[in-house]
C-alpha cells in the first residue's frame, strides 16, 4: 500500500507540472461547479415553484425523477467540461498552445455524445437507488461497490469522446475497455493515489467549515468559513485538473504506446509495481 501511494505520488507530482505549465486549466472545472449548481438552484427553484417538496420526500416516481435529472445534470456537465480540459491537456502533450476557448469549443462539438453518456448514467445512477431502496439484502455497501465498477468501467470515456469520435455509445465502450484493460493497474493506482493525496487538503476545509459552524464566532468564523471553502474548492478542482491530463496521458498510452505528459519521463509499467 505505502509503495503504492508513493508510486501514485510520483505520477500526481508529474501531473501537476502539466497544471503549473498551463494553470488556466483551473477555470474549467470551476466553470462546472458554478454551472451544476446554477442548475441545481432552477432544479430547487421548479420543485418550489410546482409544490413538490413533500412528493419528493413521499412519492417514489417523484423523488426518482428529481434524482434522475440531479445525476443527468452533473454527470452531462462534469463530462462537458472534462472534456474541455482533456482536449487541452493532448494539445499541450502534442506541443501546442491550447485555450480555454478552444476547450470548450471541443467539448460543443461532442455535446450529443456528451448529453448521451450523461443520459446513459443517470439511468444507471437511478437505477443503483432504486435497487436499493426495492431489493432485500442490497444496501449502501452493495451501491457503492456498483458505483465504483461502474466508475472504472467508464474510466477513460471522457478521452474517447474527445479524442475517437465513435458512431455508438457500443463502439465506446468497447475503446474504454481494450484501453483499461491494458492499463488497469496504472488506471486504479493513479485515481486512488490523486484522492489520497488531496485528501489531507479536503479534511482540512472540511474541519475549518465545521469549526466556524459550530464553535466560532465573529471574523474569526467568517475567516475560517473562508478559508475551509477555498481548500474544499480547491482539491476538487485540482483533483479534476489532474484526474483528466493522467486519464489523457494513460489513453494516448495504451492506444498509441506514446508516453506523454505526465507519463514523458516515466514508465507506466514500472511506475505502479509495489515495492
């Protein structure tokens, strides 16, 4: 396990040399946290609006409904929006100056396939609860184990829809699973291993939030609030950033035997062995 995470440490440290070279990456996720929760206020706002605060809470096809469309929202956004960055992120493996701009220029082009795949996961996403809530003997556990192989059955769809414009969603799936099943280790080690490694840093806002809620007061709350906000906000979009130019690099690797990026300098093979 230690020589694992330092492994993945090693991969993350490479990555955010990728970050430090073109930071304004940094706006893209952002740009999706404001754009998911723009979306969940009108979301909030229709509920409201319609009187349909109790059904949520009573009426399955209701509280189904509003799940499925939460889960369409912020996995149609979130794949927007990554696309952008992995569309960056191959522009500068491949030596060009990429842009914001001409990010989320990629990601409109692909926008059908992107509001596909959002469809096809909240569809499973909402399938996932309804099997628990109606199945004896699935619970929370059983859920969360479906939602992470689902997670890495889906691990490299957002290089695909950039990079292999498919005819099918089929024809996908079938470029995400030759891709993962070749770098399958390299894959898991270096999601878990940037989590890992942005975890103190998201403990940390956590704990400022919660200590301004609970026992400060005055400036003192407001700057902790501040500060524990920043930190959350900041390892999720550093986590985004990096998650998406190591998904890029490691596709460009397992379908063109390229090592660029983060994987330049380094051997994915021997990178990820323990020790």
């Amino acid at each position: 396990m230690t020589g694992r995470f330092r492994h993945g440490l090693r991969v993350i440290d490479a990555s955010l040399g990728v970050f430090r070279a073109r930071p304004r990456l940094a706006v893209l996720p952002l740009l999706s946290l404001a754009a998911v929760g723009s979306a969940y206020a009108v979301l909030a706002v229709a509920i409201l609006h319609y009187d349909l605060v109790g059904a949520v809470f009573t009426s399955n096809v209701v509280q189904y409904s509003v799940m499925f469309v939460a889960i369409a929202i912020a996995s149609g956004v979130g794949i927007f929006f990554n696309a952008a960055v992995v569309h960056c992120a191959t522009r500068h493996f491949a030596g060009e100056e990429p842009t914001v701009g001409g990010g989320l220029a990629a990601a409109w082009a692909v926008r059908r396939k992107i509001v596909a795949w959002g469809l096809v996961s909240a569809t499973i996403g909402t399938a996932f609860y309804v099997v628990e809530d109606t199945v004896p003997g699935v619970g929370t556990l059983t859920h969360s184990l479906f939602d992470l192989a689902w997670g890495l059955l889906t691990f490299f769809v957002v290089p695909v829809i950039v990079t292999d414009q498919t005819d099918s969603l089929r024809s996908d799936l079938r470029k995400i699973g030759a891709a993962f099943s070749r770098t399958w280790g390299e894959s898991i080690t270096a999601a878990f291993g940037i989590g890992l490694a942005l975890l103190p840093v998201s403990i940390v806002g956590i704990c400022l939030l919660a200590a301004a809620y609970v026992s400060a007061s005055g400036l003192a709350a407001y700057a902790m609030g501040v500060t524990g906000g920043l930190l959350l906000v900041a390892s999720i979009v550093l986590a985004q950033v990096l998650g998406m130019i190591v998904r890029a690099a490691l596709y460009q690797y397992a379908t063109d035997d390229e090592h660029v990026g983060p994987l330049e300098a380094l051997e994915p093979d021997e990178i990820f062995v323990d020790d």
